[in-house]
C-alpha cells in the first residue's frame, strides 16, 4: 500500500494511492484506515511530503565506504543525529541553496515511519513498530559541517529533508533494496542496504532506548558513498527499488 499527503484545491490530506487515482482517507494513516470515499485523479493533486512527523532522526555514517571518505573510520555504535521538521520538502519541491553555504551535497537514504508509541523496542520485535518506507535526501552543507565540528547548522537549513514521493508500507525485503542517487541523470550513489554497518532492526532499537519514538516519526538510514557537490539548476533524484523516485530541483536561495 502507498500512504500520499496530498494538496487539492484548499485541502491537505491523506490518501491510498491505487494506480492513477487516490482515495482519500479521514485523518491520519497511522493506525486503522478510515475513507471518506471520495476518490481523486492523480493528475489533479499536487504530492506533498508523506508525512510531517514530530522528529526526524538521522542515522550518521552507517555505510563503511561512506564513513571513509568523510575521512573517519565506522563507528562502532549507530551515531544518530536530528534535522528540524521545517526542514522537510516533497518530490518535486526545490532544495535552496543557503547563502551561507559554497558546498551543499546530497546524501540519499532509505528513510523509516514508525507506526506507533514505542520506546525500548527489542530487535526481534522491530518490524511491529514500522509503518513503512520512504526515498530521504539528507541534504548537507559539507563545508559549514566541517567548520562548526557539529551538525546541526548543515544539515538543518529550511528544505534540507526532501522525503517522499509516498510511504511504501509493503516493502517486501527493505534490508535488501537498490538505493540509487542520480545527479543530472548521472548516478553518483548506488548501493544495497544491506551493506549498513547497522541494519534497519538495530537502528530502531538503538534509537528506542534513548529516546521515545512516536506514530510518524521519520528515521534516516544513513547515506552510501558518492556523495556529490550540487549547484543551482541541478536536479537530484534518489530511488529506491519497491518505493519509487524523490525527485528535486535545485535553486539559489531567494
């Protein structure tokens, strides 16, 4: 099932998209589904990001190949960080370019919804939490990461968490799917998941018994190597086998 936040007309909502129509749901899509019966065309909604949640958690340097070319070795423990809700976008939104920054890279990722309330979660129990999955750009600003020694400044910018383009709550083997990322339709990243230092499983429950996860919570897997350099006019495109293309342009700040 694809879960969509859609815009139409003066109205955001939730829908179950079904081939090139949506059926729009009453309230949220975490927990029992409930539809209006009203049914829109495709062609008449605009896609939001699929969901805004009340934290977005971002697992740092999870791939070996990425962990060393930001010249540092794996770490031994997943390292988790936060980027602010207002950082959020959807596909086909653009990602600006801030004026304080000469250096903004894109990072693409496999990104967690989790479904419900859950704190302390043990492994095996995991995949109970989960409601599905997006395509996520962990937008950076490399040089402005180097310079404050933390990350929240880089990576927090306004339209930095490009999510979307909807929730795959099917996904039959996440710990196994392609992630591609493409720049001006050149493939700069291309890996498994299953090359994570961390799996999916250990991420959740890492980060479970640190902080309390709530419904719609957005986990960032962390990004393969190859991550690349983008300037005004590019467009970055990542995607990920089973879910589908996140696509952005990329403009000056304005």
């Amino acid at each position: 099932m694809r879960l969509v936040r859609y815009s139409h007309k003066d109205k955001v909502g939730y829908a179950v998209l079904e081939a090139d129509q949506v059926k729009v749901l009453d309230g949220h899509p975490v927990g029992e589904l409930h539809y209006t019966g009203e049914v829109l065309a495709m062609q008449d909604i605009r896609l939001l990001a699929p969901i805004i949640p009340s934290k977005i958690v971002c697992i740092g340097k999870n791939y070996r190949e990425h962990a060393l070319e930001m010249g540092s070795e794996p770490p031994t423990e997943p390292l988790f960080f936060f980027k602010p809700t207002t950082s959020i976008i959807g596909s086909e939104d653009a990602i600006q370019l801030p004026k304080q920054s000469e250096d903004v890279q894109h990072e693409s990722e496999l990104a967690i919804v989790i479904s419900r309330l859950c704190k302390d979660v043990p492994v095996e129990r995991v995949a109970d939490v989960i409601l599905g999955y997006t395509c996520a750009n962990d937008v950076t600003a490399r040089d402005l990461q180097h310079r404050d020694g933390q990350w929240a400044r880089s990576k927090g910018f306004d339209t930095f968490c490009p999510l979307g383009p909807w929730i795959e709550t099917e996904l039959a083997d996440p710990q196994n799917v392609k992630i591609e990322c493409r720049l001006n339709g050149q493939v700069t990243q291309s890996a498994s998941a299953n090359q994570m230092i961390h799996s999916i499983a250990d991420i959740v429950s890492w980060v479970s018994h640190h902080i309390t996860l709530l419904p719609g919570d957005v986990i960032l897997t962390g990004s393969p190597a190859g991550i690349s350099r983008m300037v005004a006019g590019d467009v970055v495109e990542v995607e990920i086998a089973g879910i589908g293309i996140l696509r952005n342009k990329v403009a000056s700040f304005e």
